[in-house]
C-alpha cells in the first residue's frame, strides 16, 4: 500500500529552533480551531508518515478508521406513558432539580436530528454536516439521542434531561455507511471552536470493518488484523491526545467534557467487553447502561465493563424520526442522559464561577454519582462510581 489516508493532530505552539524534524507541514494544511493544535487529513508515503510522526509538532498520528453509531439491541414503539416523566429522567434526579441546562451548550455528534419534530421546537440548533448526505437525520439515532439531553414534552410527557437548553450544536459525523475516525477528531474539534460546554457521543470504531476494507484491498487476513491493531492503538491514542487538550482549554476559560458510549457488546453471564473507542480515551466519560429491576437498578447483558458511570439504557423514551416517540436500549441511550446531566452541572458552574472548568465539571458528574439506587452485587468495573444525579 503505497498511500493512506491519516489523521494528525499537531501543535502549532512553538517549537525549539535546532528541533530537527523531516516532513514540513505546509502553511495550506493549517485548519483554526482549538487553542494551540489543529488536526489535518493526509494521503501518506510511508516514508511521509514517518516523517510526520517524528516530527516534534506531532501529538497524534493515526490511520482514518470507520465509525458506527453504536447500534440499540432493541427498539420498539413507546408504550402509552403510565407517568409524566420518563423513568430515566426520574432516576437521574433530574426532576428535582433547581437547574435545567439554561445558558449551556451541549453538542451531539451522531447521525444528525430530525428539526422539524415537536421536541426541538424553540431550541436553536447549529448544524454542521460532516457526511455526504443530507443535513438531516435519515436514522433516528441522532435524534433520540437529542431528545433525551434536550428534547421538550411529548404528549404531557417529559422526555429531556436538560430541557432549558437554549442552543444546541448537532454535528451529523455518521451517514447511512458510517464515519471515520478523522471525522469524528473534526466535529469534537468544530464543537469545541463553537463553545460546547458538553459533547455527547453515541458511536464506536469499527474494527472488523476496518479488518474488512484491508482485505479487499488484498492483504492477507493476518497482516490485516495485525494492521488494524496498530491503526486501533493509533486511534486511541489520539483520542487520548485530543481529549487532553480539549481538557487543557478549561483554565484558559471555556471548558469542555466528552461524554462517550461505552458499546454494547458484552453478553452477560457469558462474557464481557472493555469500553470502545472514543470512549475509551483517559478524559472521555464512558457511560454503560443500567436498566429497572426488582431490588434496584441492574447492568443490562450487552453493556461494555470499564465505564466511568451509568445511567439509564433500557426502555428508553425520546423523539422519534418524523415525530412522536420511540422506546430504545442501548449504552446509546444513556449516554445523553449522562450529557444532560453534565449540563445541569455545568449551569451551576457557570452561576457560581460565571464559567465552565473542565476539571470541575468532570468532578461533579463522576463524583456525584451514586451505588444506592443499584442492586446489590455490582461490579465497581461494570458501573463506575455508579448512576449520575442531577444537581
């Protein structure tokens, strides 16, 4: 393979004069957006790639990787509402509390939103398509998933966690055949440059797929594997770069969270799965799910071990495409309730301190959470420091 396609996130602070470094980045590949870094797309020699990745501006190197929406184990119409605010809202304290996400901004990164269904009437959404499709969502992934962070009331029925939200950033990164890891790196940098308090994300890499496309190309399976592999450990570790100086912008005055899916593919009792990319990056929240059961709150099957916190996945009810409601599971599906409840935080944050440290709001949504409402004989690794509650 004499090219591929790579992303790169590099500073652009200065660098000692007698650095020595091989591939020159061109003032061309210059992209503006966060403080001090900026990512790019290249085709790549190897002889290129290697010179970028020695080159000391280099934070992170990796090979473009396809992305999917982490797919709901189950979806179904949403029964007749027995209570006016849907379960997850309520086992997330939301309800009770005095903050409704007013004057934050939480941006979704998924397959795009339905903007004309009644749910986001009155919310200012910024859109920004990273996909060839069109602008809005031909899934109904993404706007599930916006539903339950910020949609309004459906039928008497209150389905958003944070539902004063006033704006929202919608980046579609996900079309009917996916993403790319670079694009995913993209959107998180836009909604950072637009001021995003909250970044939620419901989708996972692909790597069987990636595995796939080598082989098409005809490489042997084993060297195919053995190159996802590195082009998997490469994509963490620019997650984990681009989530450290998404972090570093808090003391300089905005900052921003990444709230991630853990992925669904643990099949319980039999086995379990550690948390996917994005989420599994060092400062990515990882949400697993948790699901209603006699003596507590439980771990559904399919929710991946090594999260961070839980909160809500099973039978959950949100905005449905071209209107009404529709009942998922999924680390997907708590994934925004997490997100709304960062935004609760951050609104108390931005009260008390007139704006948002990253560090400070990691604290609360994390430390905050609680082990009382679930069943006794979790595992720690499987819910984190346990359900996340509201302020």
């Amino acid at each position: 393979m004499s090219q591929q396609d790579f992303v790169v996130l590099r500073s652009t602070l200065p660098i000692p004069p007698a650095a020595p470094y091989g591939y020159i980045f061109k003032s061309s590949d210059y992209d503006p957006g966060m403080e001090g870094a900026v990512l790019e797309e290249h085709s790549l020699s190897e002889a290129e790639h290697s010179d970028i990745k020695r080159n000391p501006r280099t934070k992170a190197i990796a090979p473009l990787m396809p992305m999917n929406l982490i797919k709901p184990t189950n979806s179904q119409p949403a029964q007749p509402a027995a209570a006016t605010t849907s379960w997850g809202v309520d086992a997330v304290n939301a309800g009770q509390s005095a903050y409704e996400g007013k004057g934050v901004t939480v941006a979704v990164l998924d397959t795009g939103i339905d903007p004309n269904h009644a749910a986001f009437h009155g919310i200012t959404l910024q859109r920004k398509n990273f996909t060839s499709e069109v602008d809005d969502d031909l899934d109904g992934h993404g706007t599930h998933c916006a539903g339950t962070i910020f949609g309004q009331d459906i039928g008497g029925q209150r389905i958003g966690v944070a539902r004063g939200i006033e704006k929202a950033l919608v980046g579609k990164v996900l079309g009917t055949g996916g993403g790319t890891s670079g694009k995913i790196a993209k959107a998180i940098q836009w909604a950072v440059a637009e001021g995003a308090h909250v970044i939620s994300m419901s989708l996972g890499m692909d790597f069987p797929g990636f595995v796939k496309s080598l082989v098409d190309q005809g490489i042997h399976l084993e060297a195919a594997t053995s190159m996802a592999l590195t082009g998997y450990r490469d994509n963490i570790n620019l997650f984990n770069a681009l989530a450290r100086t998404v972090r570093a912008q808090g003391p300089l005055g905005q900052g921003t969270v990444l709230v991630g899916a853990s992925g669904n593919q643990s099949k319980r009792p039999q086995f379990t799965i550690a948390v996917e990319p994005p989420a599994a990056g060092i400062d990515i929240i990882a949400v697993g799910a948790l699901q209603k059961g006699n003596g507590g709150l439980s771990v559904p099957y399919f929710s991946n071990t090594g999260v961070a916190v839980t909160a809500p996945g099973v039978d959950v009810v949100s905005a449905n495409l071209g209107g009404g409601l529709i009942s998922m599971d999924g680390t997907s599906m708590a994934t925004p309730h997490a997100a709304g409840i960062a935004a609760l935080w951050a609104e108390k944050l931005i009260n008390a301190n007139g704006n948002v440290d990253s560090d400070a709001l990691t604290a609360q949504l994390v430390g905050r959470a609680e082990t009382g409402p679930l069943k006794a004989g979790f595992r720690h690794e499987d819910v984190g420091t346990g359900i996340v509650q509201a302020p």
